[in-house]
C-alpha cells in the first residue's frame, strides 16, 4: 500500500472524528435552519487547530502534508458540509498560496493569524465571465508607483462575507495572457476601493458564504504580490490541484456517513414483515456504494501521496475529485431512495447531503474540465 499511517495523524484523525460528532453534529440542523454556524462551533474548531492544518509549525499551524490533511478532511466531510466549507477553503485554496508561494515579509504577517483562524482566507479566480475558462480574466492590475490598481469583478467566492485575506488573480499583461501575464495578489479587506458584494443565496451549503469581489482601482502595495508577477496562472493551478483532492476527501467522509445511515436505517425500517435489508435491491445499493467510496479513497490518498513526494499529480487530482465528487452524488441519490419519504424532508440530513452534493461537480473546476485535463494528460504522453 502507498500509504503509511503516522501514528500523530491517526490520533488527531479520532480527535477530529470525536468533536464532529459530539461538537458539531448536534447542531448540523440549526447550522441549516438558521444559515449560521454557531460561534462556539468555530471556536472549538479553533482550539483544535483545524484552521492551521496545512500551516507550517513555524507559523502556528499544524503542518500536516497532503495526505494528513486528506485523512483530517476525510472525518469533517462526514458533518455539514456548509461548516466544512468554511475550513476548507480557508485552509485549502485560501492559505495554500501564501504557504507555498509568499515572501518571507508575507507570510509572518499573515500565516500566524491564519493559523490561529483569527484571520479567515479566500481564493478569488472565477468571474461572471471566467469560470471554467480561468484564462480569460478581466480582472485587471496596473503599477502605479509603488503600487498596484486592481479593477475587476470576482464571483461566487467562498468565504468572501467573513474572509480578512484574499488570494486574488489579475491580468498584468494582456498579450502575454496565462503566459506569463497573471500575477496572484493578497488583497486584504478595508483596502481602498475594495467592496464585498451581496451575499448569494444558494441550492445548499448553508453557513457557507458566497458573494462576489468589486474592485475599483483598489490599492495593492508591491509587497503584496504572491510568488513572481506574471506567474499567477500556473500559481493558481498548483493551488486548485491540491484543493481537489481536499474536496475529494470531504466527499469519501460525506459517503462514509451516508452509508452509515442508510445500513441503520435499512436494518431498522420494516416493510412487508421484514427489514428492507433483506431486499436484494437494497444491498446491491449498500454494495455499490460502499465499493465506490473505497475506491474514490484510494484515488484521493494516491494523489495526496505523489504531491507529497514532489511528483506532478495534475491528472490525479483531477481524477480524485471527478470520481469522488461523482460518487458522492451517486451515494447521496441511493440513500434517499434506501430512505424513501423519509430521505426526502428536510428535517432529516440525507436531504441536505444530497442538495449539499450537488455543487461538488462544479466548484474548484467543474468535472467536464477534470475530464479535460485527464484527457489532455493522456494525450500528451
């Protein structure tokens, strides 16, 4: 096997499993009732250093690699996915450019706070017109001086309502384009011609918060510019690619939980004198989705474990997230039916996984593109 199991990580990953389901599973319908994670919700998240996951020691965090984090990840998937979506892309896409590509100067300004989820983080790429196709920002950034003028719009931006730091992408140079002509920016909030837009009003993801980002010759010092101007596309990628296997592993978690669900409930609802568990229609449904969770794992924990070891695990990441997102879809279907009216109302969580699943095919590069880049990878051998 490729993985071998860190004995701190495991510990942490029963630590992790023990406040999902005491601290935050308890109150996983009023997050939906209400469109609020409770405070002290996040505060024990806090103290558990689950906003520091990928953040070196040095900074506070608690450094875990790539597939550290996936197992971490793996055990909140099995809670709302509004709550987890607010660590992940704080922790995933938000923080991991400026770990992995900021200036000394940046990252012992910011990263501590990150670290401490003092400060909260978000990735800004898409656009109204620059979603899938990411090369074609409008977004733009001109030096003025010792700064840089920002103007452009940004869209549906996890985090943007409640996020201090902004990893933001502009164009710098239109003829160069995603060669060599996107730089990747810290933008923080209160900077000068710099607003949050309306909060969207989503199909899911409750407690999680999407807005659009307006920029109007927004101030940005030199300083803030994140690895070499230019080079912001290709920053942007290797970014993405480690988000998707993050969201990858939230997805198993998220299937290991409907699973468990829908086996209690298969044994416990009768129908026709008997447990529908002894239908063979039922079992067949278990079975397919236990044996594609499992399998959706083992793509993730692969790709985790070549970007650890310093491989290019563009098409595996790609891999990891299509499939898994795909399956988690597919998982959260059969438990409705396994459920029937009961899997159907609102006040019962299989409802909500199955809304909340719905956009795993779509953020953070929808599956027609995953299927692009694997297609692509291929070809290119």
């Amino acid at each position: 096997m490729f993985i071998t199991k860190d004995p701190e990580v495991e510990q942490m990953k029963m630590m992790v499993r023990n406040y999902v389901e005491k601290k935050v599973e308890p109150y996983a319908q009023q997050i939906e009732d209400d469109d609020k994670i409770p405070q002290h919700v996040i505060d024990e998240a806090k103290e558990l250093g689950l906003f520091g996951l990928s953040i070196p020691e040095e900074y506070g965090g608690i450094g875990l690699n790539t597939v550290g984090k996936a197992i971490i990840l793996e055990q909140l998937g099995r809670t709302h996915n509004g709550f987890v979506s607010l660590i992940s892309a704080h922790t995933g896409i938000g923080s991991t450019g400026l770990v992995q590509l900021a200036s000394p100067y940046l990252k012992e300004k910011f990263l501590p706070s990150l670290a401490s989820g003092k400060k909260i983080a978000a990735f800004a790429l898409s656009e109204p017109g620059a979603g899938s196709d990411a090369t074609n920002l409008s977004t733009n950034a001109v030096k003025h001086g010792g700064k840089w003028l920002v103007n452009g719009t940004k869209h549906f931006i996890t985090n943007a309502p409640i996020a201090d730091v902004f990893t933001v992408f502009a164009v710098t140079d239109k003829e160069k384009g995603a060669k060599g002509g996107i730089t990747a920016f810290l933008i923080e909030k209160g900077f000068p011609g710099f607003t949050v837009g309306k909060v969207d009003k989503k199909m899911g993801l409750r407690g999680s918060y999407t807005a659009q980002l307006i920029f109007d010759n927004c101030e940005v010092p030199d300083e803030n510019v994140i690895g070499e101007v230019g080079m912001g596309y290709m920053s942007a990628l290797k970014i993405l690619g480690e988000g998707r296997v993050g969201l990858a592993a939230r997805a198993v978690g998220s299937c290991d939980k409907l699973i468990e669900m829908s086996t209690a409930y298969a044994k416990e609802r009768i129908q026709f004198g008997k447990p529908i568990a002894d239908n063979q229609a039922i079992q067949w449904m278990l079975a397919d989705m236990a044996t594609e969770t499992e399998a959706a794992r083992m793509l993730t924990l692969k790709a985790a474990h070549m970007i650890d070891n310093g491989e290019k695990a563009i098409k595996e990441a790609s891999m990891a997230k299509l499939f898994a997102s795909d399956v988690f879809n597919r998982v959260a279907d059969k438990a409705v039916q396994i459920h029937g009216g009961m899997g159907y109302v609102g006040e019962y969580p299989i409802e909500r996984f199955y809304r909340d699943a719905r956009i795993t095919k779509i953020y953070e590069g929808t599956n027609e593109i995953q299927r692009l880049i694997i297609a692509r990878k291929l070809l290119e051998a």
